[in-house]
C-alpha cells in the first residue's frame, strides 16, 4: 500500500483526498493516515490541508523499496526487487540469490555496500545516501562468447537514463565508463558463472555516483557526482527506472544479433573518445592512434599514424586532448 500511496502522491498534480485514496486501494481513512504518518518518518514532506487532501510538499531524494517500486515503470527489470539497507556487495547479493534460484530480472539496490568492487579487483567508494549502488540477475540463453558486451550495454543504458532524467549529456569511455565533464560518473562491473558452454548466471553491478558532495582526495581530480554537474539533489529512484526500461530495450535488441550492429551508431555517438587522440595501454605493448568508434564485436577501433586500423578488445584506453582521466 505504501507503493500504490506514493504512486499516488508523485503522479498527481496537486492533492489527493484521502477519501480517493480509500477508494483507489480498499482501504480505510485510518489506514492511509497510518502510511502518510510511516512516510513523513521516512523522510518525505507530506502536506495534509483539511477538505483537500494530500500532497508531495517537496521532491526529496528517500531511498526505499516503496519509493523505487512507485517509480518503476520497466516490464521485467528490477521487478523483483530486493532493497537493502547495507551491504558488502550488490553483486555478490544477486550471486548469493542466483544460486538460491532467483529469476532473471531479480536486482538488487543497497543504501550503502561495505565492500564494492570495480574492475581489476579495486576498491569502489559506496557512501551512505550519496549513490546508486546496484546489480541486475540476467540468466541468458546464449553462449558464454556473447557475454562480455552486456558492459557496453550497460555503458548505453546508464548513459540515456542520466539524460532521459537530468538532461546530462552523458558520454561513455570505452568500454563502460560513464563520464561527465572529463570526470567519472559510473562504473560498471559484470561477472559471470558458467558450467562448460552454458551460462548460469551473469550479474551486471552499477555504481551511479548521485548526490556525493565531496570525494576522499586521491579520486577528487577525477570522479564527479550529478549532483556536482547540477548543483541541485537529483532522486534516486527515477534514474534506477530510468535505467531499467532502457536496459530492457538494449538487451532485447542485442539478443536478435548477438553483436553491437543494431546499437553500433547510437554507440558510438555518445563515446567520448570517438576521433580523439588515445593511447592503448596492454601488457608490454603501448601505442598510440585515433579512436574511430567500435565495430560490430564491440572491440574499439584506433588508427595509427601508417593508417592502419587495430582492434582492441581488452586492456585499458586513455584518451588524450580533453580533460582529467579521459
């Protein structure tokens, strides 16, 4: 009822009597103000005028199951939604779920993770209100090849629920960095568990940084937050929608081909580097060339000075000419 309350209170443009909301969820006055009153300890700013009814005094950024279930408008993503208010981990959450059988879809969103991770093993900063700190269960059906580009996917949904929610024109480094202003704003992590050919089970961890005000030191010059960008708080719960519906719609057209050639151009639009200059960075192995984009495998091609185009599926791309880390 909590949900269905909320639900209620955003989608209405102005006040909603109590005896609508009676009618609407079968339920008595006593009822509806008990949840008004669990809201308002919550966080919420909730008007009650005598005769009018109720009403979203202001858009405050509260995380809660209810709050992301009234938001969330996707067909199977997040669906299954599991809040927690602290964690070790958003992705080994959804492995510890996916090995009790959990469904695809299932995600997991916590308030704060003790001990989130990022590529290559490093440590992933995860305060307390500040971010979005969640992982999505996927139990595809293709072989276990096809599975590294769900981070490019990820990269691309991430992307357009930031724009579709705060209009940022958010880039992507290659392959699934999110960046704003030359600073990150998002990593994402996906690990899998196979048995032979056959995937059981693939988690796609994403870390949003939202409402982070300040960075510890040795990150400052290089990670930014929404907030940072916009100087306003931004809600939480809209950019987890936001994400999802545009995760269900990569996902389903990455599964007609199995590559990036339906997605390649939108891609490659946002992708920060596209004709600048990079400097490809492999073990014992380092050049430098122009980004060109990626091709249909996902790999980025870069172009040196003879004109030749190499591809580079793995390692790390530092772009040159703009600005921090990028």
């Amino acid at each position: 009822m909590k949900t269905e309350i909320l639900r209620c209170l955003r989608d209405t443009d102005g006040y909603v009597s109590g005896q609508e909301l009676c009618d609407r969820l079968g339920v008595s006055r006593t009822a509806v103000w008990k949840v008004i009153r669990q809201l308002r300890e919550e966080g919420y700013e909730i008007e009650a005028v005598r005769s009018r009814g109720y009403r979203m005094a202001e858009s405050r950024d509260v995380l809660s199951e209810s709050e992301i279930r009234s938001a969330l408008r996707s067909r199977w993503a997040g669906q299954n939604l599991i809040f927690l208010d602290r964690v070790d981990s958003t992705n080994r959450e959804i492995r510890r779920l996916a090995d009790q059988g959990a469904p695809e879809g299932t995600l997991a969103v916590a308030e704060i993770q003790t001990a989130g991770k990022g590529r290559r093993g490093r440590t992933w900063n995860s305060p307390c209100g500040s971010g979005i700190w969640m992982s999505l269960l996927l139990r595809p059906k293709f072989l276990p090849k096809h599975a590294s580009l769900l981070t490019l996917l990820a990269a691309m949904a991430v992307g357009r629920g930031i724009r579709e929610t705060t209009g940022l024109d958010c880039k992507i480094k290659w392959p699934n960095d999110l960046v704003l202003g030359g600073k990150k704003l998002c990593g994402i992590l996906t690990e899998m568990a196979t048995e032979e050919d056959t995937i059981c089970y693939c988690v796609v961890g994403i870390g949003i940084n939202v409402n982070t005000e300040e960075f510890p030191e040795d990150i400052r010059q290089t990670a930014t937050s929404l907030y940072l960008e916009t100087g306003a708080t931004v809600r939480r719960a809209p950019v987890i929608n936001a994400v999802m519906c545009a995760w269900e719609e990569y996902y389903e057209k990455y599964q007609e081909t199995l590559d990036m050639s339906l997605l390649i151009d939108e891609y490659s639009e946002h992708l920060i580097n596209r004709n600048s200059q990079v400097r490809v960075l492999a073990p014992g192995h380092e050049y430098n060339g122009i980004s060109r984009g990626i091709n249909e495998a996902g790999e980025l091609l870069v172009e040196t000075e003879d004109g030749q185009i190499h591809t580079v599926l793995s390692g790390e791309v530092s772009v040159r000419g703009i600005y921090g880390y990028v």
